[in-house]
C-alpha cells in the first residue's frame, strides 16, 4: 500500500542512511513531490536518485510554505545542532520530528521545538541500504498512535520494526543491531583468515567467508526455527563442526566475548548520549 503523507517530508541529510530511506520509500509508492531534501552537497547515489525522480533538493528551505508532516533528522549526530534548529522553526502543531542520528536524545530535539511536539528516536543499521534493516524506534509521550504507525511504515520502507518504551534501552539496540552488522563483517574476516590458516588461498577463503555467512542469515531469516536450533541441526555428534564448536563454546568464551563487545558498546552509547 503506497505511503501517503498529509504534507511534505523534509529528509535532513541524503547520506547513505537518508538516501537509502528516500530510495525505500519512493519504491513504495510515497510521491516524489512529497519529498523534500535539504543536502548542500549530496553524495553521488542519493545525487543520481534526486535526478531520477525530480526531487527537490537544497542547502534549506527556510521558505517553505506548508510545514512538513515529517522532518527525517539524518544528518551526522554531530553536526545536528547546527542543522536541526533551522528545520525546527518551519515544524507546525502535527508535525512529526524522526531521528534516525546515533547517540541524539529525544530530548535533545525537543529542546528545538514547540512544548507538545512529536518526537521519535530510531536506529536503524546498515543493512537498510539494501532493504533488509532493523529499526527500533522510541517515541515521546506527544506522539499520537498515527504518528507512531506513521514511524512504523516508513521505516519498514528499509526493513523490520520494533519499539521499545524506555528510552535508555536505545544504548543497548545500538550495541545489538545498530553495531551489530560490524560484529558479523569481522566474523567474516576472522572465518577467511582461519581458512587462509588452514592453507585456503585467500580469495576462495574470503569467498567462502562471505557465502557461508550470508547463507546463514539468510536461512536464519527465512526460517521459523531458533538459532540454537538451526546450531544443533548443523551439528553431528562426534563431527568436524562439534569439533569446532567445542573450541568456540569453551567455558562459554565466544558468548561472553559478545557479552562484553556488548557492554562496551552500551557503555559508549551512554557516554555519548550524555553530551547530546
């Protein structure tokens, strides 16, 4: 079903993530009249999709006449506080403000904004760029029950939706899927230099890397049945995979590496929220 909006939707920042968001929603039907980006010097894809479908794009739109149903924070976190501000004055009564920039409080944005204002905090991840992200949102008590399956159906533009209540559970998504594509491309790199280890050249090793873990979120993806599941179907007793995984899940190493990488992540989240 095509996204309509009551207004234009006014995307700060046509970088990858932006861009992506732009890509995924034109796809869906949204009317490129309808969008609006305000990019001083856009990246080369999001370039070549303004030209395909005629979009307006400006360093601002300080003249805007109709206030815009959405305002899409994609800018860098920090450089928001120089960008947003101007965004926020064209923001009228039913105007919905949806961040998808790492780290940038609700509050932050609503510092912006007229006392009442929706606001929603998103971290997508990078596997948006080809429509298969995760998206978890949190909103403000002023966000309506529209608003929020407004969020919902323009973030599944790029892939799946969750919500969350607690905004403070937004550090620790970000260290699960907002980072978590970075954990499984470094799997991949560990898995061909095992290969490379074991006498594989490296090329077919990084192949065979590569194939095998997107084979596995794929079927992962697709199928009904839990990772555990999945493991242990994999896993002949007394097998070259039980031998592996006996290294990997010694004194339960590999599930507390993550714990840990997890934790960092969080930590940091939280470091950097407190400056915004």
């Amino acid at each position: 079903m095509p996204i309509e909006l009551s207004g234009p939707l006014l995307i700060l920042g046509a970088g990858k993530m932006g861009g992506a968001l732009a890509a995924g929603l034109l796809a869906r039907g949204l009317k490129p009249e309808f969008v609006l980006i305000q990019d001083p010097d856009p990246p080369p894809e999001s370039a070549e999709l303004i030209r395909a479908h005629n979009l307006s794009c400006a360093a601002s739109f300080s003249d805007l006449k109709t206030a815009p149903s959405v305002i899409l924070a994609a800018v860098k976190p920090q450089v928001m506080d120089a960008v947003f501000p101007a965004a926020a004055k064209l923001a009228g009564p039913e105007t919905l403000t949806l961040s998808i920039a790492a780290g940038r409080t609700i509050a932050s944005f609503e510092q912006y904004l007229a006392e009442g204002s929706a606001v929603v905090r998103a971290m997508p991840n990078t596997p948006a760029a080809i429509g298969h992200g995760i998206t978890v949102c949190c909103a403000n008590a002023a966000t309506r029950p529209e608003q929020r399956e407004l969020t919902t159906a323009l973030m599944s533009a790029v892939g799946d939706v969750a919500w969350v209540e607690d905004e403070a559970l937004m550090n620790a998504v970000t260290a699960v899927s907002g980072s978590g594509p970075a954990y499984v491309f470094h799997l991949a790199e560990c898995l061909a230099d095992a290969g490379i280890a074991a006498g594989l050249e490296q090329d077919l090793a990084m192949q065979l890397a590569r194939s095998t873990v997107a084979g596995a979120g794929a079927l992962l993806a697709q199928s009904e049945l839990s990772a555990e599941q999945l493991r242990q179907n994999v896993t002949s007793p007394g097998g070259t995979t039980a031998a592996a995984l006996d290294e990997l899940m010694e004194d339960f190493a590999m599930k507390r590496l993550f714990e840990r990488a997890v934790a960092a992540a969080k930590a940091r989240g939280e470091a950097l929220a407190g400056k915004s």
